[in-house]
C-alpha cells in the first residue's frame, strides 16, 4: 500500500485541525481608579513595561473628579500583567504628572495620592 495516496487526505486533516483551533486571548484587565486628590485627573495612559511609547487616553474625553472613581479596563489584547501608569492633571493643579509601575493582573484597586 502506498502512503502517496493517502498524505492528501493526512494533510486535509491537519488543515481542519488548525483552523478550528482558536488563539489564547488575554483577560481584559480590569481595576478601579480613585482619584483622592484634590485636582481634577485629566489624562491616564498605560502602556505595557518596555514599551517606549504611552498608549491612548484610558479616560479619552472624561475627566476624574477629586473624590470619584471610575473603573478601568485594559482590553489591548497582551498578555503581560506589567504596566507603566501616567496620570495627568489639570493645567491649574499644583501637581506634577506622577508616573506609577504597577502589576495589572494583581490590582484590584489603585487610588492616586498627593
């Protein structure tokens, strides 16, 4: 019996299997933010540990009050759990932009102080 004639159909089976398997996805990231501050928070940007570039606004056009929290979730798809944090603060605040390395997976809360 020759093999030949059955590698088509060895081969068709192979492809099946690969297209009916499915990639890993990471878990959304999900943490509240409390700003207990007395300065409004304006912008807050993640971006993975190693990476040389800030991501988008998390907090796009809203605003984080002093006193409010808001949840987050981090949905980029990676599967790391470090991530670099920048909070950004209104122009008539007293604070300086306060940079945070944090470990996203572990993090069930973060509340930014003065």
């Amino acid at each position: 019996m020759s093999l030949t004639k059955y590698l088509p159909l060895a081969f068709a089976a192979l492809m099946a299997v690969v297209a009916s398997a499915t990639p890993s996805h990471a878990e959304d990231l999900v943490f509240t933010l409390t700003n207990s501050t007395s300065s409004t928070l304006e912008r807050f940007y993640t971006s993975p540990v190693g990476v040389d570039a800030w991501e988008e606004d998390v907090l796009g056009q809203d605003v984080l009050e002093p006193g409010e929290r808001v949840e987050i979730t981090i949905a980029d798809g990676r599967s790391v759990c470090d991530y670099d944090l920048r909070f950004e603060f209104s122009a008539d605040s007293d604070l300086d932009t306060t940079e945070d390395t944090q470990d996203l997976c572990e993090l069930g809360s973060y509340e930014i102080h003065e």
